[in-house]
C-alpha cells in the first residue's frame, strides 16, 4: 500500500494551516511477474478442478 505526500499550505498572513495537499508517493509494492503468472495458473488450475467435480456430481444425481 502506498502512502501519500502531505504538504500543508499555510496563510502568509495568520499562518494557520489553510489546505492540505496529498499526492502518492510513487512508492508501492512490486510483485515478481513470474508470481503472478503462477498465481494465475494455479487459479485455472482450481478452476477446472472445480467444473470436472461439478460435472461428476451432476452425473450421479442423474444416476439417482
């Protein structure tokens, strides 16, 4: 998670704080890509694991 950059703009005349500016940092986490893609596969591996029992079951109900 990125944190942002704060400035506080202040008043020449009272310095009191008048505005607050945040913009992001441009630091953040990196994630290998290499992970991500094994993420993904793993994902349409479960996927399918999941449609192949869906359709096992749904063989025996209709055996039933």
């Amino acid at each position: 998670m990125t944190k942002p950059d704060r400035e506080v703009a202040t008043s020449q005349r009272t310095r009191a704080p008048r505005v607050i500016f945040e913009e992001n940092s441009g630091l953040t986490s990196v994630i290998p890509v290499d992970l991500i893609e094994e993420t993904a596969k793993l994902a349409q591996r479960r996927l399918k694991a999941r449609i192949a029992q869906g359709k096992r079951r749904s063989r025996v109900k209709r055996r039933l």
